[in-house]
C-alpha cells in the first residue's frame, strides 16, 4: 500500500514559481491528485475554520485529509470491484438521481448546471462524480448489504440482554460533567468549552472517578455533589440531553455531547420504575440496528479485503508533524498484510 505527494518545483532565481500538480494516493496504476483531496474535504475544512485556529486548526485539518484519503482510496478500490461484477449505471437511473437532486432543492436543470459553475465544476462532470456514487452504492450493496441478515433468535437475544433500553416511564439516575455555552459566545469561546470537556472525558476514560472529575473539572452548580443530577424522567429535559441519558447502559459515560446550552458529558448511574415494551413491539428496530452494526462490520472486513489485493503508495510531506502516525493510523487494518511504504517528497 503507499501515497504519493508530487512537490511544485520552481526554476531560476526569481522565476515565478511552477506549479506541478501533487499525487496523495496511488492504487496500483490508478492516482488520487492532492487538489481532488482538497476539493472533497473543502466543505468540512471551511467548517472548522470557523471553530478552530492555529495549531488546532491545523491538526484537525490534517486529520479530515487523512480521513478523506482514506475514503477516495477506497472509491477507487470499490470502482474497480464494480468493473469485475459487472456493474453499470443507466442513463435512465442516472437521471433519475439527478432529478431527485434537483427535487429535493427545488431548482432547475439550468439553476444546477448555473450554480455548479460557481464552484468551477460543469454539469458534464457532476453527472459523473453522481454516476461514480451510485455505481459505489450499488457494488457496495452486492456485496456487504445481500450479504448480512439477522434472525429472529438473534433479536430475541438482544431484546433480553438489553432490558433497560426498552422500559417505558422508567426514571435515569445521572451524573454530569458539563461546560456551558453563553449566549452569544464566540466561535474561540465554544471552542474553548469543546477542549475542556475533550479533556474531561479523557481523564475519566484513562481511569479518574466520574464524580471526583466532575467536582473539580465540571462548571455546573452540581459538581459539589460530584455531577449528581438525581432521577430524570423522560419529556423533564430538552431533547438533545434526554437522547443521551436513555441512550446509556447503567454504568456507561457518553462521549461530550453539544447542546444547546454546552459540553455534557453524562454517566448513567441506575434506573428504576418503568415497564419493558413487549419484544413483537421493537423487534423491527432491534432488527435495523443489528443489521446495520453487522452491515458495517462486513463493510470493514471487504474493505480490508480490496486493500490486501491492491497495490497502495503513500506520499507524504515529510514536514508535516507526526504525519507517518497519522496515515498508519487511517491504514492500521492492512499495514501488516500488504507492501505498505510511507515515502517522502518526490520531484516531478
């Protein structure tokens, strides 16, 4: 497995630099260029541009482009997969996803192909990019999706192991480690509370009682009593919060959670009272949960598969901090099982 980064290079003293387009991600013979890169994580950069600066910044940058790496490297493994099914998008499905695009906005043929303009892509090539995903959508069916099921005696088993995830009226004893967001707090103050509560849930992850973080750590009037909220009853909260709370197994601690009025992060301590739904009444659910937790874990598997039949290179710019990490990290699931190199700035 490998990517590689092709550095611009520029000639003479003086001479305006030249710009040499950088490759990130080889597949076998097939290449990920570092604009196409940019271009897909540009969205979710500019979003954390408005949270984030400086060094935190960057280094959530860094990791939303190693994500994305990871996910055009494995497009591009899915693309060659559905050349070996066979599979092929139709004219006639092509347009029809594309009218639900247009659908779903409200707008016309002609107000798409206008306002993709604006983003420097033509009509033309978003038919593709939309061709591209149905066929990934669809080989991805074929072979994770048809290929999971779930049985009845599984839901039976769930549905008895997980009692409490189906009582009704039932009251949640929790605690909390909470940060709060002013009204109006700045995007360097929200991200502020963020780090806080980021830091909070890795002391207690690493081993620190729940209730003594929260006295010292928490900025809620109830960390003198070590975050103890006492009973909650379902409809006794805003919603957000409440999601979190009936969501946990007695014991469990949540990740920092963002609400409305800050950073919670919430232990569930017990419950009581309450009555347990009949299983006939939550068993199509229970089915789409297990389907989906066994949908993604065969996902996970064929990806390592496609990635073991492939030939990957890594590029790496070597002056970027702890970016060798980061890519064996993305990659961790194949690195001892295929020819895996990181490889530093190469000259066009």
């Amino acid at each position: 497995m490998s990517v590689a980064l092709l550095a611009g290079c520029a000639s003479g003293a003086g001479a305006a630099p030249v710009t040499v387009e950088r490759i990130v991600a080889k597949v076998d013979q097939e290449i990920v260029t570092l604009s196409e890169l940019q271009d897909f994580v540009k969205e979710e950069v500019d979003k954390i541009a408005k949270v984030y600066s400086g060094a935190e910044f960057e280094r959530r940058k860094r990791e939303m482009e190693l994500r994305g790496l990871d996910v055009l490297v494995e497009n591009k493994l899915i693309l060659r997969r559905a050349k070996v099914l066979g599979v092929t998008v139709g004219e006639t499905e092509l347009e029809q996803a594309l009218s639900a695009v247009t659908g779903r906005s409200k707008i016309t043929t002609e107000e798409l192909r206008k306002y993709l303009a604006t983003q420097g892509m033509t009509l033309e090539a978003y038919r593709e990019k939309v061709r591209e995903r149905l066929l990934v959508r669809k080989t991805e069916g074929l072979d994770v999706s048809l290929r999971v099921s779930v049985s009845d005696e599984e839901i039976a088993a769930y549905y008895k192991a997980n009692p409490d995830r189906f009582r009704e009226g039932e009251e949640r004893h929790v605690q909390q480690i909470f940060f709060p967001i002013k009204e109006g707090a700045s995007d360097g103050e929200v991200s502020a509370q963020r780090r806080k509560a980021e830091a909070a849930h890795r002391t207690v992850s690493q081993g620190a009682d729940f209730g003594e973080t929260a006295k010292k750590l928490s900025e809620d009037p109830a960390a003198p009593r070590g975050g103890d909220l006492g009973f909650i009853k379902k409809g006794e909260v805003f919603a957000e919060f409440e999601n979190v709370i009936f969501s946990l197994q007695r014991g469990e601690m949540s990740q920092p959670v963002k609400t409305r009025a800050g950073f919670h992060i919430v232990r569930l301590v017990g419950s009581k009272g309450g009555r347990v739904v009949p299983l006939e009444s939550v068993s199509a659910s229970i089915r789409d949960q297990l389907f989906e937790e066994k949908r993604a874990k065969r996902r996970r598997e064929w990806i390592s598969e496609l990635k073991r039949a492939s030939f990957l290179e890594i590029h790496l710019d070597p002056q970027v901090a702890s970016a060798g990490a980061g890519i064996t990290a993305v990659f961790r699931d194949v690195r001892e099982q295929v020819t895996f190199r990181l490889v530093g700035v190469h000259l066009a």
